[in-house]
C-alpha cells in the first residue's frame, strides 16, 4: 500500500511569508501527526490531528497551525515566517487507537518537506 | 515535563561486536516506548516497541522502570545496522517525545 506522502518535498520562503504544507496519510489511518526537525532541537512534535479534530499539541507558537479533513488528509501552516522555521518537517499517520487503547500507536513517517526560510 | 536522553551522539562498533544505545527518559504517566531507525536516505520508521516484547533485526530493548531506561541492544552488530537510532516514549495520541538520537557507525 503506499506510504505517507507529503508535498512539497522542498520549499524556499522568504522571512514573513506564510505556507502550507500538505500530508496524505496511508489509507484508512485517522491520526496525523506533525514534527521539525532540526539539527539543534532534534524531532518536536507539533500537533496531532484524529478525526479531523486537533488531539494534541505541542509547545510551539499560534503562528503553527494544522487542519485535518474528512478524508484524513492534513495541512499545516505556518504564517509569518522566520529564518529559525527552517526545518525538515514530518508527518506521520496511524490507526490513532481512542481513548485507552494502545493497540495502534506505531506511526508512519513521510518523508519530509524540507522548508527553507531566507 | 517529558525528557529523553540519549547521551551518545555517535557510537562506532566493528562488525560482530555488541551494541548498546542507551536511552533515559524522565515521563509522567506511562508511556509506551518506542525506538524508531532512520537509514541513510530512508523514512523515520519503527524499530521495535516494548509492548510486543520482540526481537527485530535481532535487537531487543529492556524497560527498567527503577531507572526509566530502555536500552537497545544486539549481541553481534551488522554493517547495515549503521543508521540514525531515536528513542521515543509515546501516549495514547500518538504524541512522541524522539531523543535527539545516536548515530551507530558499524565498521567492517
């Protein structure tokens, strides 16, 4: 089955700019996931998107923002851009278990969308 | 607050030795532990997790609770083993907290 896609695999921004990122997930998972990745800060999770509703959230400011659609597809934005948003950012998708269930956690990585800010 | 530490940046084996990365990790709750590899120019993707008590690649990774740590380990390291290795605790919403990873180098 194919894998987590995500578009654009690379961007060049300027500072103040905003932009939008796009993560399809495997087929039939509900959970979307977003990181940076960062050679200083290493893998930050930013927000977890289940069923179209925000989960969970990472300590990153309001200029990071996610939505994720019915067909579980999801966009993250970042607005008003600054040269440290430069980052790898991931998006990987799961079953996403509810509630207490752990049964389906593990996640699935795309391959990034490499942002540059200049 | 959640805290991982792996505290080798670069660990370098000869092939046929054993491997140990270690990872500490401070979580309230409790988590579930992950450790997710990343080989060169390949996805992030997941390595083993302690739930399922399995032996992947023949590593295998212990929870001690008493010292909140979930060492991976392999009794004899292969030169495909040479990747980027993260540590991760994770909650029920698919919510990681990846360590800043440890780069084994396996040397022929």
């Amino acid at each position: 089955k194919a894998g987590v896609t995500q578009t654009p695999r690379y961007l060049i921004k300027t500072r103040g700019q905003q932009v939008t990122l796009s993560c399809s997930p495997i087929s039939g998972h509900r959970s979307v996931s977003w990181y940076q990745q960062t050679p200083g800060q290493g893998l930050q999770f930013l927000f977890e998107y289940f069923s179209e509703t925000q989960r969970n959230k990472g300590n990153f400011p309001g200029r990071f923002s996610g939505r994720q659609f019915s067909n579980s597809r999801s966009e993250m934005n970042v607005s008003t851009l600054e040269l440290g948003d430069s980052a790898l950012y991931l998006c990987a998708s799961s079953l996403g278990g509810v509630g207490g269930s752990r049964l389906n956690t593990e996640a699935f990585f795309g391959q990034g969308t490499r942002l540059t800010v200049v | 607050a959640q805290r991982v530490t792996q505290p080798e940046k670069l660990l370098s084996v000869f092939k046929g030795a054993p491997v140990e990365l270690k990872c500490n990790y401070s979580y309230s709750g409790s988590p579930e532990l992950f450790w997710y590899v990343q080989y060169s120019r390949q996805r992030l993707q997941l390595l083993l997790r302690h739930i399922s008590r399995e032996s992947i690649k023949g590593f295998t990774a212990d929870l001690n609770k008493g010292e909140t740590s979930f060492h991976l380990k392999k009794p004899f390291a292969q030169e495909e083993d040479s990747a980027m290795y993260y540590c991760a605790p994770g909650d029920n919403f698919n919510k990681f907290y990846f360590g800043s990873g440890t780069k084994l180098n396996v040397k022929p």
